[in-house]
C-alpha cells in the first residue's frame, strides 16, 4: 500500500483552472475506484481554492496514470495538461501536506479555520459513498487530530482567519471612515455554505441591510433561515444600484457584467466589490470603473497576515510530529502480515507437540503442566521477534524481516496473511491449558 496524491490549489494553478477541476470532483473517487485495479480507495478534497485527490494504492504509476485520465475527462482538460501542472506526492510526503493543509498551513490565509471541516467532510463523503479504506479513514481522522492540536497548542488556532473575514478587513480599510458597517447596504450573491458563512460574519461587523441574490432563486429560502432579504431578477438592478459593496460567493457561472454595473451605478457613489467565486462572480474588469474597489481572492492571499511566524512554526513542529509518528505506525503495520505467519507457524508446531504429550500422558498433570511450560516458552521465544519486527517496519525494512523468516523457517510470504484472533489453544479432548501472557 503506498498513499498517492494530486493536488492543484492557489499555489499551483490560476484560481480559474482550480475552479474548473473542482467543479468535476463528483463523482471521481467512485470512478477511479471502480475503473482501475491499481487504486484500493479515494478521497477527494474540493474547497474553494483547491483541489485534491488522496488514494491508498498498490502501483502509482498506473494509479496516477488513471486518476489524471478520469480527472481531465471529466474536467474537459487535457491529461497532458494536467500531468505538467498537477503536484503528485507519494508516500509519507502525502501524510505531511494533509497535516499541514488540515492545520490551515497551506492556505492562501495561514492559520485560516475553515479547511479542518472541510478535510472531515472530505472523509465523511467517502465514506458515504464507499470510496475510502482502512488506511484512508486512519489518514485523514489522523488529519483532523494534528489539526486539533495545533488550534489547542499554538496561537495560530486564535489568530487564524477565514479567508472571507480577511476579505472584509481589506473592505474596511478601503471605505471611507466616516461611514460604519451598520450604514453599509450590501448585496450578496450565493446561497451556499460560503455565502452563509459570509453572511453570518457580516452580521457580526454590524450590517443590518444584506440583500441576497441567487441565480437558482434559493434566495427566499436562504433569507428565511440566515435572515437578510431576497433578490430576484426585478429587484436586483435597484439593489445595485444603492449598494455600498457587493460580496460574490456563488461561482454559478454567471456573470456581473461591467457594462451592466456602469449602467446602474450612481456616478461617485463608491462601491467596493469583493469577488470570492473561484470562477469571478464580477467581470474582474470592474476594477477600471471610477469608484469602484475589486477585492478577490488574489488580493486576499497577497493581504494574508505575516506576524503569524511563530504561531506557524509551532504549528509546523506539531504537524512534522504527528507525520513522522503516523508514518511509523503505518510502516509498522506493514509487518503484521509477516508477525501473523511467524505465530501461525509457531502454533502448528507447539500443537504438534502438544498432540504427541498428550498421545503419550493422556490429560494428566503431568501432561498440563509440559503444556503449560510449552505455551510460556513459546510466547516468550515470540516476543523479540515481534517487536523487532515493529522496529524493522518503523525503519522501512519490512523486506530484511520477511527475507529472514523465510530464510530460516522456509515460510513463503509473498501474500499477506489475514491476522485471526483466536488464542492458541491445543487440539483433542483435553481442556486448554491456561493463558500465560507475554512480558
């Protein structure tokens, strides 16, 4: 099992080409599951600037190969496109870049609180829809874990910002400051979970007048639920006209045209427009029009805080930590294949033996006590080499180990063996002599 990942985010590709992945996320971890040999699992990460794919996986090569493959034809972009821009990682560099992308340390906004949840839904999808493994869940709950510590342990839990909260301190510095938040009448377009978080934190600044607009005609319902009032195509010209700022959060694919706002706008009435749809809710050409500020997401990277550097180097420590101590464990695991077949052969052997004291003391004393000692002989003849076996795989030389065993017990390992939990307990009408733990 190797752990493989392709990851496009803002560090990577425009936020445009990012937007038009992530828009073909549904559906892709089922289909890279069910279409190829080579990929045990998948989990797929879509948030609003980035995009990635998490597998456990058996050959990475073909792996990535049909990731890709499925990834363009759903995206309508080349493979080849995508092969010379997308990262790949694989192996522990996976386990690392979830842990930091969890912990908010690859956001466009450091620190930021919104990608923790958006890494448990990520796992909590797949496991809806049958697409992760065993090592997948451990991945990401392991994630969330690094991700708790880091809030719980650093400052960075307290500083970090939501990218949409930095977005609207760029706005307050931009209006004129005489004016407050309560006096702003602001237009809103999006009902989804972006909008409803830049709605709840436009509430807590103090904006009484939001109006919301949506496309689909979700806005009622959304207003309904978060309050605000609703816009349809009839009121939204006038709402625009008298907007103080206009907040983007749909990505739907439509578009507020310049033309259409300079038509409407009240000449010298200032209008600060922040833009956070990956695929531009406004025409970035706004940004020409007297009066009128654009803030978008490159604006909010390029404004991300920067007194953050020790919080973000205690939270880096934390995240190296729990990958180096996640990675031993799943080295380690890799040896319990070889761990099992070692006691299943020791077992066939002390049952053999058993067999023949029985054969020739019948269930005696005598015969329980031999037993007894047989049992405490071999579990502790067992111990070193199980736990040097552990140590092995945590160095990445499960194969030295394996090679040992069948070296000296002519075992063939090729295949792993599914570890049963039964006790050793001896064969024939004899009760079981009793358990004798290992030190």
């Amino acid at each position: 099992m190797v752990f493989l990942s392709l990851v496009a985010s803002h560090s990577q590709l425009d936020l445009e080409t990012v937007a038009q992945i992530s828009a073909s996320a549904d559906g892709l971890a089922a289909a890279s599951v069910n279409g190829s040999a080579a990929i045990n699992g998948a989990v797929v990460l879509a948030t609003c600037n980035r995009f990635e794919v998490y597998a456990d996986v058996d050959h990475v090569e073909d792996a990535a190969d049909h990731l890709v493959s499925e990834l363009a034809a759903s995206a309508g972009l080349s493979p080849e496109f995508l092969s010379r821009r997308l990262t790949t990682l694989e192996g522990d560099p996976v386990i690392e870049h979830l842990f930091s992308v969890g912990a908010g340390l690859d956001s466009a906004v450091v620190g930021e609180r919104e990608i923790a949840g958006q890494v448990r839904r990520a796992l909590t999808q797949a496991q809806q829809e049958k697409t992760t493994t065993s090592n997948l869940t451990r991945l990401f709950q392991n994630a969330t874990r690094a991700a708790k510590d880091v809030g719980s342990n650093t400052d960075l839990g307290t500083q970090g910002k939501s990218v949409v909260s930095v977005a609207l301190d760029l706005a307050e510095e931009l209006r004129d400051e005489a004016s407050d938040w309560s006096e702003q009448d602001v237009v809103l377009f999006g009902t989804g979970s972006y909008a409803g978080a830049t709605m709840a934190l436009l509430k807590e600044r103090g904006v009484q007048r939001i109006s919301v607009y949506s496309h689909s005609g979700r806005a009622a319902d959304f207003t309904a639920k978060r309050g605000g009032f609703p816009l349809n195509d009839e009121l939204l010209p006038q709402a625009l006209r008298e907007a103080d700022i206009i907040v983007g959060c749909s990505g739907g694919g439509h578009q507020l045209a310049r033309e259409e706002l300079e038509a409407l706008r009240v000449e010298k009435h200032p209008l600060i427009a922040i833009d956070m749809a990956l695929t531009h809710d406004f025409d970035p050409t706004l940004a020409e029009l007297p009066d009128v500020e654009l803030i978008t997401l490159e604006s909010v990277r390029m404004a991300a805080p920067t007194e953050q550097v020790m919080a973000v180097h205690a939270a880096s420590r934390i995240v190296k930590k729990a990958t180096a101590e996640f990675a031993a464990a799943q080295r380690e695991r890799e040896a319990d294949f070889a761990i099992v077949a070692l006691r299943q052969h020791t077992k066939s052997v002390l049952d053999a033996e058993i067999a023949k004291v029985r054969a020739q003391h019948g269930c005696s004393a005598a015969a329980e006590e031999v037993e007894l000692a047989m049992r405490r002989m071999v579990r502790q003849l067992l111990h070193v080499p199980t736990k040097r076996a552990r140590e092995l795989a945590g160095e990445g030389r499960t194969s030295e180990y394996v090679a040992a065993l069948e070296t000296l017990y002519g075992l063939e390992l090729d295949q792993p063996v599914a570890e049963k939990s039964e006790p050793m307990q001896a064969q024939g009408n004899c009760p079981a002599a009793p358990e004798v733990k290992s030190a």
